[in-house]
C-alpha cells in the first residue's frame, strides 16, 4: 500500500459527498486546485477515472462508487483509532452525527438526549433533521453516522436495528359539532389533501394510495415536515397521512382519525455496516432502545378516541354519538 494515497482518498470521499471539487476543497480547509491535484494523484496511481463532469458538478463514476463503501469504511476506523487517543488522553467528548425524521425528536430523540445529559456520557451530538429517504442518502454519503428513520427496505451496505413498528393514520381537522362523522380518508377528494415532499417516503405512500384508487384531491398543500402537516391539522385544515407517533401529543380533541389500510413500517436505528463500536456511542444506542420499548407499547395502546396511539371511533362509538344527537 501507497501510504500517500490516504489524503487523496479523503479528498475524493469528500468531493464525492459534496458533489464539487470547490465544495471539498472549503470543508477541507484547502485550495480547489490543491484537491484536484490529489484527485489526479489517485487516478493515475489507481489507473480509474474517478468522477464524471454533470452540469457543474462532478458524480462518481461506477468504478468510484465501489470503492467509496470501503473507503468510508477505512476513515470509519480511522476515527475510532484517534477517539480511543482521545479518550486515553483524557480529551474531550465523541462526536456523534445523526440524521433523523423531524417527528421522532419530541417522543424518542429528546429523552435519549436529556437521560445521556443527565449522566453526563462523553458524546456530542450533530442532529440534523431529514425525512428518511434524506436521511438514508446523508448516511450512504458519510455525511453521518446514523440515521434515524422509517424504514420501507433494507439497503445494501447499512444495517438496521429495527424499533418498533408503525402504522400509519388518515388525519383531518374534527367536523363541526352536530356534523355527521365522515373519515378522513373519505374526505381526501372534497379538502385539501397535504402532502409532503418529493423525494419522502410519506409522500411515494400518499401518492400511491392516490393513484391506486384514482383519487384526484380538490386542492394540495405541499408542506416540509411531518411536524407542520400536524400543525395543520391542528389548525383547522387539510387531511394528511401521516405516521402514528407524530400524533401521539396532538390535541386529538381536535382531530378526526382513522386507521389507514397500509402496512406498518419499522422505525429503526440504521448505521453503515461494520461500525465501529464506541462505548459513549453504545450508551446511546441503550437508551434510545430503552426509549422506543415506551414508544412501542404506546402504539399498542388501545384504539380509543383518547389512546395512543389515536384513531377513529368505530361503529358503535359512531352509531352512539348519532343516538345522542337526535
């Protein structure tokens, strides 16, 4: 092995990641033409192109997209290597970088954080919030070393350790008082459908549903974030479809919802495999499991108007509040 080789297989991972020689060269405190000198250096000694000019940008080639598994791997270790220096040494905290669903924060990402505060555990954490199918690709890319997410399959070079289970809900502002009950799925043509967006995973499910049952919406709302559709629907407006812990602390008082005919997703913890393992960053993982055993048994709550998690009454509910109407 060419030990010259490793800082050009760090430039090319970061200019792989951020998509420009210029973008690699601001976070890696360098001149661009220093990084494309060492792109160069890796090429000829690899005998590879690596990269491939697309609009103003470069990607990586197939060649390079091969390699950059292994090689954010090998920078993986690296880091560990240094940590456990640090940590001999008496230094400071781990740095763990972790992207996750924005509406997992308030029921399992908080009281993780707050328990390892409390204990004082040596990690410190760069969160950053993503819908899953972001937060995969920021992962994929060694933006970070963990993502937090729905998950609706396996990918090739991560591993996922599975939470707990989700359903999914229909969600829509309650009718007014004295107003027949309607589902809010049976609403989704007559109000406006919000919808989030491309690229999300509960927005391929949103629309799929759509489509299957040709299912053309009145009006649309694209919103970013699972947490503003529910403050949508808080406010007054809109049917969503949206996961079930992201309701669990609605005002449901306020909410008509009903259990959606989808299957549930796991939520789960997904890292790139072979991670090295790191205690503070163990003690993490402990809690938040311990975390999302509460999250699991609340979404095995009883299906009541005021359980968790909420859906809509059934039948009989239904038939009771019309009998005490007339």
């Amino acid at each position: 092995m060419d030990p010259s080789l490793i800082p050009a297989l760090y430039d090319a991972l970061m200019v792989a990641r951020l998509g420009s020689v210029g973008a690699a060269a601001r976070r890696l405190g360098k001149t661009p033409s220093a990084v494309s000198q060492q792109i160069r250096h890796l090429t000829e000694a690899l005998s590879v192109p690596l990269f491939e000019r697309r609009g103003r940008g470069l990607t990586p080639t197939a060649a390079a997209e091969r390699l950059l598994p292994a090689a954010t791997r090998l920078f993986d270790e690296a880091e560990a290597v240094f940590r456990l220096f640090g940590e001999l040494g008496g230094a400071a905290a781990t740095r763990l970088r972790i992207a996750a669903s924005d509406y997992l924060g308030r029921p399992l990402v908080v009281p993780v954080l707050r328990g390892l505060v409390a204990e004082r555990v040596p990690v410190a954490f760069e969160i950053s919030t993503a819908h899953s199918e972001e937060a995969l690709a920021r992962l994929e890319r060694g933006d970070v070393e963990m993502a937090l997410v729905s998950l609706a399959a396996e990918r090739a070079g991560l591993s996922a350790r599975r939470l707990f289970e989700q359903p999914f809900l229909w969600v829509a502002p309650k009718r007014p008082a004295g107003a027949d009950w309607v589902s809010p799925r049976q609403r989704l043509e007559s109000e406006p459908v919000l919808r989030l967006a491309p690229g999300s995973l509960g927005r391929r499910l949103l629309d799929g549903y759509l489509a299957e049952r040709a299912l053309r919406p009145a009006s649309i709302v694209d919103v970013p974030s699972i947490s503003l559709v529910v403050d949508y629907l808080s406010g007054g407006i809109g049917v969503a479809l949206v996961p079930a812990l992201a309701v669990e602390r609605a005002d449901r008082m306020r909410l008509d919802i009903e259990l959606a005919d989808l299957p549930a997703l796991p939520v789960a913890l997904v890292t790139r495999r072979g991670r090295p393992l790191v205690p503070a960053v163990e003690r993490f993982v402990e809690r938040l499991e311990r975390e999302a055993g509460r999250c699991r048994e609340a979404l095995r709550a009883p299906l009541t108007p005021e359980g968790a998690p909420p859906c809509s009454p059934g039948p009989a509910a239904r038939r009771g509040r019309s009998s005490r109407r007339r």
